[in-house]
C-alpha cells in the first residue's frame, strides 16, 4: 500500500502540503503521498470535506492533518504554513491544487468573478509558494508542484479568467525553477485535460460545452475523460526523486488532447 508504481516508498519521512487538498484531484494526490508515507498535511477552506479526506486516509494507516485555509488570504496562508512548520519542522512538497472554474462566457464576466478565480487560482499559487519556499531554501531541498491545465496553451471559450489564470501560473513555475534552482528546488506544473471531479460536474451536464469532448470525435485519443487517479500518479512523480534534473516543466495529462 506504501509503494509507488516501481515498488518503491518514494515519500517516506518526507512532508507535503497539499494545497486544495479536500477533495478531486487535490485528494487522489494526499491519498497517493500518504500510501508513499509521506506525512500529509491538507489544507482547504471546506472543513468537513477535509475532516472526511483525513479520517480516510488515517484509515489506511496514513500519517494526515488538516488545517483550514483560504488562499485568497495572506494572513491565513502566514499561519497555514506556521502551522505545518510547527507540526513537522519542515515541508519537503508543496502541491498547489486549489482552483476555480466558473464557466461564463467573456461579454458576460463581471470584475467579481473575475477577481475570485485569479485570486484563487494564481494569486494564492503566489501567497503559498512565497510563504513555503523560505523554508525550503534554508534546507537547500524542496519540491513545487503547481495544478496548471491544458488551457495554459489550448484556450477555451467561456473560461477567459480561467484561461488566464493558468497560464499564468504555468509562468509562476518556470520563474520559479530559474530563481529557486540554485537552493535545490525543482519547480514544475502540471496540465490536466479534462477530469471529471466536483469543479467540472457543472460543465459535464452542460450539452452544448461537451459536445467538444464527446469521445467519438476523437479529441482525446485514449478515448475517455480523466480521473483524479490519473493527475496523481504524474504529481507524485515530480514531486520525487525520479525528478531530481526536471525542471520549470508543464507535464500534460490530456489523454492525447493535445497531441
């Protein structure tokens, strides 16, 4: 259960934050950490979500907390990561997940909804990242890892904040893999296609949206949509040893869509 694809603990005594962590793919990634035994420490602003992500992974025998966070907030990310550096001395992953998605088409956004999803999506990547990297540069040793998307390079209609927000963030990860390089610190993202978690149930009952994706057509080859299990395994390995001499990279997770 504590073993990766290549039958080794890739995590063990290691510590990751898992930013958005509660549920989706932000928690396929702490369940998988914590069968690698990693010490996981969750955190997002849905408190039961979190409880129930916790008492799962604990159920497997998983070393799990939880601390409620709103990214959006400086103050709030401050004592996050005060928190897990109390807890554990220390915070060797960061996975950044937390995002949004609303879709609404661009003559139609307003300034609020706007705001909230760079605020969450890009701003918070910024908070978090700035608040954890002090630490790991005086340890010379750290992983970040950032949820960016496919919409990084293939926009789509009715997601211009969205859009915008991750190809921002996939930008945050590669500056940060030029300035954060020379202390030991890797710094990648990850480009999810389509995946079918909580953030997208809207979407996939929206006929008109998801006549794109309809599999006969071939926009992704593998012929399915993806699964949080499927982000998780890519994650892990980034965060790894595996990674030791990758760098500043977006690695797609698309089924082919972009291919």
């Amino acid at each position: 259960m504590g073993e990766g694809n290549n039958g080794a603990v890739r995590f063990d005594d290691q510590v990751a934050l898992v930013v958005g962590g509660a549920q989706g793919i932000g928690k396929a990634i702490a369940i998988r950490l914590g069968r690698e035994k990693a010490r996981v420490i969750i955190a997002d602003i849905d408190g039961p979500m979190m409880d129930a992500t916790v008492r799962e992974m604990c159920s497997e025998g998983s070393d799990a907390r939880r601390v409620e966070c709103d990214v959006r907030d400086s103050a709030q990310v401050q004592a996050m990561v005060k928190q897990a550096i109390e807890w554990h001395r220390r915070i060797d992953v960061l996975m950044y997940v937390a995002g949004i998605a609303p879709a609404v088409p661009f003559l139609e956004m307003n300034e609020k909804t706007w705001d909230n999803t760079l605020d969450t999506n890009l701003r918070g990547a910024f908070l978090v990242s700035r608040a954890v990297s002090p630490h790991m540069v005086a340890r010379k040793q750290g992983r970040l890892v950032f949820m960016a998307s496919t919409n990084c390079l293939d926009a789509e209609a009715q997601l211009g904040h969205y859009n915008a927000s991750k190809a921002g963030l996939y930008l945050l990860a590669k500056t940060l893999a030029r300035e954060l390089g020379v202390h030991g610190i890797t710094s990648n993202a990850l480009g999810p296609g389509f995946i079918k978690t909580r953030l997208t149930e809207p979407i996939l009952h929206d006929q008109d949206f998801m006549k794109k994706y309809d599999v006969t057509r071939g926009l992704i080859p593998l012929g399915r949509l993806g699964t949080p299990e499927d982000v998780a395994g890519p994650a892990l390995f980034l965060a790894s040893a595996d990674a030791n001499y990758v760098n500043g990279v977006l690695l797609f997770v698309d089924g082919g869509q972009l291919a």
